[in-house]
C-alpha cells in the first residue's frame, strides 16, 4: 500500500515537471505566480515604518501572547521592537516553571 502511494507521488512529480517543462503557459503561470509573491515581499519589508512593535504577555490561561495590539488594561506587557529589514525576531526565554 505504502509502496504504491510512493509511486503515485512520484509519477505526480514527474507529471508536473513535464508539464512545467512542456508547455510554455503552464511555465508562465508559475513564474508570474512566483514574481506576485516577491512583488508582496518587497511591498512588506520596503514598508514606510522600519521598526515594529510587538507586545509580550500572558492571557488569563498563562499562555504566551505576542501581539501588535496592547493587552487588555491592566495586564503586565512588554514591548518588542523589531526592524523590518532583519529577519530574525529576538527569541523567547524558556520559563522553566510552565515546562516541567
């Protein structure tokens, strides 16, 4: 059963292939898809603020929050800035205490 399912993944493959190879419309349709998704990539990281704001903090379940809007009032938050041109956001601390 497994054996057959891997063989049918592959001929799927190798159909695709052969139609992105084959036929130049197929071909055009995939690269203009993948020139949309660059076009929205640059839209974001070429945005007019270089800096955002994330806030860090625990819902009523003490579950982890990070949000671009402010918590409800009166509850303890802190606030990330990360720049948009970078593509790493500064990790979390591991609280022991919710893992053991």
């Amino acid at each position: 059963m497994m054996k057959n399912f891997l063989v049918l993944v592959i001929l799927l493959c190798v159909a695709s292939g052969a139609a992105y190879y084959f036929n130049p419309q197929a071909k055009k349709f995939i690269d203009g898809l993948l020139q949309d998704k660059y076009k929205i990539k640059d839209a974001i990281t070429k945005s007019a603020d270089p800096e955002t704001t994330f806030y860090k903090w625990r819902n009523d379940l003490g579950v982890l929050q990070l949000t671009q809007n402010p918590p409800p009032e009166g509850t303890p938050y802190e606030t990330v800035t990360v720049r948009n041109d970078a593509n790493v956001i500064p990790g979390i601390e591991r609280d022991n205490a919710i893992f053991d």
